[in-house]
C-alpha cells in the first residue's frame, strides 16, 4: 500500500480507510505534491491529520 491509497480515501471522505491508514506519514507527499492534509477535502479528515 502506499500514498495513493490514503489520498483517495481522504478525497473520497472514507473514514474507516483514513483511520487504517493513519500510520502512514501525514506529510510525505504524494505524486502530485500535496500531502494527506492538503488533499483532505472534509473538516472531520482534516482534523484527523492534525
């Protein structure tokens, strides 16, 4: 597994999969160049990550 997949979940407001991914580096960026935060688009992901 890797970025990709805790981006998506973040992106797509899964909970459950952002809460698995959460040992993940919140701030290693993805391809893109945006990290987990920055591509969270809910409030309640965005307060996991903080």
């Amino acid at each position: 597994m890797g970025d990709k997949e805790l981006v998506w979940a973040l992106k797509t407001g899964d909970m459950d999969e952002v809460k698995a991914k959460l040992g993940a580096d919140k701030n290693q960026t993805g391809p893109d160049g945006i990290t987990a935060f920055e591509a969270a688009e809910r409030e309640e992901i965005k307060a996991l990550l903080k």
